[in-house]
C-alpha cells in the first residue's frame, strides 16, 4: 500500500486508533487494518461476561434470554448472537452445560439421589435433566454416578478431566 497515509479512526471513546485510508472498519469486529480492538468491543466483551458471571452464580435459579440481556444492557436477539459469536455456544446451552457439571459433582461427592440433584441444580424435570445430561456427558446420571471415582486431587485438575463435552458418536 505503497503512497497511503495513515489517519486517525476516532472512536466515540476511548483513545484514537490508526488506520490507512481505504481500508474499513468492520462493524462486527470493530477492528482497525492492524487488528487492534476498539473500546466498544472491550465494553461489549465486558456485559457478556457480567451476563456469563450472572449465569454461573445462579445457575439453579430460572434464567432466560430477555433477564440476560437486560444485565448486559442489550437487546434479547443481540444478546444470543454476540454470546454465541463470542462463547462459541448459545446462552442456553451455556446454562445446560454449567448445570450439568454442578450435577455431576454433587453426583460423584454427594449420596443424593438423582431427583434431588435434577431440582438443585435448576431443572424442573427429571427427564429433561436426564435427557440433557446424556446429550452432554454421554451416559444417564445413574450410570455416570456408578463409573464416577472419587479421588483426593486438586479441584482444578477435576474439573478439567471432567468437563462435560459434546457427546461421543456410539462405536
């Protein structure tokens, strides 16, 4: 781009950005020619993870897109897609997933039994806990707790080896 001058992209906020006459700024990434991110994508990164940080501590409560949204200071239809765009899953299923990994916890260190664990956790039914549960981890909640060993290792290590994943195709 030989002959070009650079010039300042001035955002509403936050300091001047540079940018070579010519090229764009996206209004996805709100990106500059050299990569660099403005403030409105740093806020808008922020409300997502108050939304997400809303989600993980009251995960049992009954949460929908539209009270997320209202904590993130955006529209529902805005809020599912800058979350999926941003978390590489939707909302809910970030609900489903957090819900399921409490559940399998109090499944391996707790002798409740599996209803108990469902309602805790913020199911209201049984068989859509147990349905998403083997979508997510691959087995029923009943068989999970019987292959489940407790073992004396940090919490860390844990929940990294136990992190539900997308389920395995059957052999």
């Amino acid at each position: 781009m030989a002959g070009r001058q650079e010039r300042p992209v001035v955002p509403e906020t936050g300091p001047v950005r540079w940018c070579v006459p010519g090229t764009r700024l996206t209004a996805v990434a709100m990106t500059c020619c050299d990569g660099a991110v403005t403030n409105a994508v740093e806020e808008s990164n922020r409300r997502l993870l108050r939304a997400r940080d809303a989600m993980d501590r009251a995960y049992a409560q009954p949460l929908d897109v539209p009270a997320l949204a209202r904590i993130a200071h955006v529209s529902p239809a805005h809020f599912s897609r800058t979350f999926r765009a941003t978390f590489g899953e939707t909302p809910h299923r970030y609900l489903q997933r957090r819900r399921i990994e409490r559940a399998m916890f109090l499944l391996r260190e707790t002798s409740r039994n599996v209803t108990e664990i469902c309602f805790d956790v913020g199911f209201a039914s049984p068989g859509t806990f147990s349905r998403t549960f083997h979508d997510i981890v691959g087995c029923s909640p009943r068989q999970y707790r019987k292959q489940a060993v407790t073992t004396n290792v940090p919490t860390c290590f844990t929940m990294a080896w136990t992190r539900p994943g997308p389920a395995r195709p059957a052999d």
